[in-house]
C-alpha cells in the first residue's frame, strides 16, 4: 500500500471592487484547485473561464464553488465600487512516495 504526501493549502482573501466594471482576479494571483466566492457587502457577478461572456449572480452572502481551477487569476468579478466579496482558494495535491 503506497504513502501519500499531502499537500492541502487553504486562502482567504477580501477583494475591494476598484470600480463598476468588470475586473480580474489577477492581482490575487493564487494555485488552487476550487474557490468559494461570496459577496460580503452587495450582490457580484462572477464570470466562469471557460465562458467569460456567461456571469454567475451572487447575492449578497451567497456562496458559490468554482472546481477545476488552476489559478485564482482565470476568474473575472463584477459589482458595486467599494463593495466587499470574500474568497477562498484551496489547493488540494498529494505524491505517492
């Protein structure tokens, strides 16, 4: 039976909305396997990848999971200036040795 070496990150951010338009998630800049997005203080769109033209409303509060990510950065955000979403990446990894 072989061992296993996991490697399990978990990060959370605050990303503040510099403006109305639609913004990248570059600057965060993490690996990670899924993120949860949740808007804190007004309702976000978050636009998936593998389709940037289709955006996921969130309400206010309302999480979503985005699986099969690689990089924080694939994923674009759109609300209110000044408004709040929390993320969370986690990168989940393991070798056999």
């Amino acid at each position: 039976m072989p061992n296993f070496v996991n490697r399990n990150v978990c990060k959370t951010f605050v990303y503040t909305f510099a403006s109305n338009n639609k913004e990248t998630l570059s600057a965060l800049n993490q690996e990670c396997s899924q993120v949860s997005v949740r808007p804190r203080t007004n309702p976000a769109t978050i636009f998936d990848p593998q389709n940037p033209s289709v955006g996921y409303q969130l309400l206010t509060n309302e999480e979503f999971v985005f699986c099969g990510l690689t990089n924080l950065s694939s994923l674009s955000a759109q609300g209110t200036s000044g408004s709040v979403i929390q993320i969370r990446t986690q990168y989940y990894g393991n070798t056999i040795i």
